[in-house]
C-alpha cells in the first residue's frame, strides 16, 4: 500500500494526455484557445506507458486519463490499449468531452473500459454554445445515447455557474429519472486560464443542495463510496444518482487518494498545487525504475494537507491555469 505523509492512501493516478481541446469553455480557457505545448515538450505515449509501469508497481489501482481531450491527440487507442494491459490495474476510466468519443466506444468496452465521465454543462443548445463556444451540443448527446446503450458506468459533469447554467440544474437532475447514469454538480474552480485570480463562488455545494431539495424535498442521502470526492444522493423512484462535489470548498481532501500528472509530465500531489516534479524530465535524463520509485515515493512524502494549504504555498503563481493544462 501506497501512503502520503498523512497516512492516506495512493491508488489513484489522473493521467492528462494532452492539452488541446476541441472545445473552448470559457471557464476553462480564452477564446483563442491557449498556447498548447509542442510535441516534443509532451510526454510521449512510452513515456507515459513506463510511468504508468513504475506507479502501478509502487500500489497505483486506478487510472483516469483526461486532457484537455483525450481524442484530439492521435492514435489514442494505441496508447489506452497498453495500459490496460499493465499488471496491477484494477481500474481504467476516461473523462471526456464527447464530441469525439462516439467512434471508439465499442473499442473501449473491448479493451475493458466500463466508466466514463462526460463533461456536459447544460442540456441547452444555445446555452452549450454560449458556454464551449462551439456547435457540438448534438455530437455530445451522440455519444451520451451511445455510452448508454452500450451499458457504460455514466457520470455526468457538470460546473455550475452563475448567470450560466444555473436553470440546468433541475433537468439534468431530472435525467436521472429514467436514465441510469449519475449526474454529478460541480463547484467551479479558479483554473480558467486567463490569468484572473478567483474571488469565490456563488454557487457551492449547500447551494447546489438546496435548489435541488427545493424541486425534490424527498431527495435521500446515500452512502459515499470509499474515496468519494461527491457528496452523493438518490431521488426516490428515479434509476441514476446525483453527486455534489465540493471542488472549491475541498471538504474531501481528507480522504484524497489521487495525484495527477499533467501533459508536459509535471507531477502534482493536489489539483491545486504548483507541482511538485516533472517525471518526463527525470526519464529523458536516464533516472532508472528504481530511482524513478524512490524519488516519486519522496514527493509522495510531501503533500499537503488539503488543497488550502497548497494553494497558500503558490502565492506569487495564483491558481488561475487552464484545467486543460493540469487534466480535467
């Protein structure tokens, strides 16, 4: 068993694969888009491949990969094919934001692939654009009517924003009615991209809470499963679940069993970090596995304990990044 300095578990690795998205979300990025990474300043596919290797070996279970979007770097099957046939895996999953993903999804459930995440802000097409600045709503409903008839493990997410999508909240949680697919609120964050440092939130996880419960007051608690970062509850009658997660607030960094790696190899031990190392660096200057093992099991030994606290650390680089460059 992999353990922190606080005595938490490691067993989850959230791998962003690239940078790129084909999407431009404003919360996430400006509209021109960012200045992506070049080739040779990502990590390449035997790169993150022996990463992979050398973290599933140290008690690494489970694997997300993220982007950006995963689809838009090239032969992406190639890459989630090999991992998951790495020893030690127990878990694959993906997040992505649809509009490329509907090709693949009888290959990813070949390869055992159950789980996906699906970033879906709102289930207007006007609303869709206003947000991802692109017209791909249907592509995304595409895919989401795909990943269900094929039987997927569905989450849905959603950031919720003020004077955005707030109206979205009660349809999406009215999916759950007849789908069995789990709807999950998220509390936006400060990595935007533009440089903008974050003032707050209008809208956190006891305010999702309550516009919910004022539509549904039957709405029940159920159990959170073991290093759930959602608050998680079930409409009677209804076959999904919804989640609320805290992501400004971090009410679960408690409990946090995952570390990240972001396209250009920087380890990061909290989303709200600065980063602690950069694997790829320490590849392509010939580290071996062994001192690969040592030297992540010392940045291991160094996380802070909730994402407060690393984010205080960063004070002269304010926490305002595009996700796409930390992995969503």
């Amino acid at each position: 068993m992999l353990l922190d300095n606080h005595g938490r578990k490691i067993s989850y690795l959230r791998l962003a694969v690239t940078d790129k998205c084909n999407l431009r979300c404003f919360y996430c990025m400006p509209e021109q888009g960012l200045d992506w990474l070049s080739r040779k300043k990502l990590m390449s596919y035997n790169e993150m491949l022996r990463m992979c290797r050398v973290m599933l070996s140290m008690g690494i279970e489970k694997i997300r990969i993220t982007g950006g979007e995963p689809f838009v770097r090239k032969d992406m099957m190639q890459l989630l094919t090999a991992i998951s046939g790495l020893d030690g895996l127990k878990e694959l999953t993906i997040t992505t934001n649809g509009v490329l993903t509907a090709p693949y999804i009888a290959d990813l459930k070949k390869i055992g692939i159950r789980s996906i995440n699906l970033s879906l802000d709102t289930l207007d097409a006007g609303r869709f654009f206003a947000i991802t600045r692109r017209d791909e709503f249907s592509a995304v409903l595409d895919t989401l009517q795909e990943l269900l008839k094929q039987d997927f493990d569905m989450k849905i997410n959603t950031v919720v924003m003020a004077g955005k999508n707030t109206q979205d909240i009660i349809p999406l949680v009215e999916l759950t009615k007849e789908l069995p697919v789990s709807v999950r609120f998220i509390e936006e964050m400060p990595f935007n991209g533009d440089g903008h440092q974050h003032s707050g939130i209008a809208w956190d996880y006891v305010r999702i809470f309550d516009e919910i419960r004022q539509a549904y007051p039957s709405i029940q608690k159920i159990p959170d499963p073991q290093f759930s970062t959602a608050y998680n509850y079930q409409i009677p009658g209804h076959q999904g679940s919804i989640g609320i997660i805290a992501a400004y607030s971090r009410t679960f960094c408690g409990t946090c069993n995952r570390v990240r790696v972001t396209p250009n190899g920087m380890l990061k031990n909290c989303l709200y970090d600065d980063g602690v190392l950069n694997i790829k660096d320490l590849m392509r200057l010939g580290m071996s596995d062994a001192e690969l093992t040592s030297t992540l099991k010392r940045a291991f030994s160094t996380r802070e304990k909730d994402g407060w606290q690393a984010e205080q650390k960063r004070l002269e680089n304010p926490a305002s990044e595009s996700m796409a460059t930390i992995g969503g």
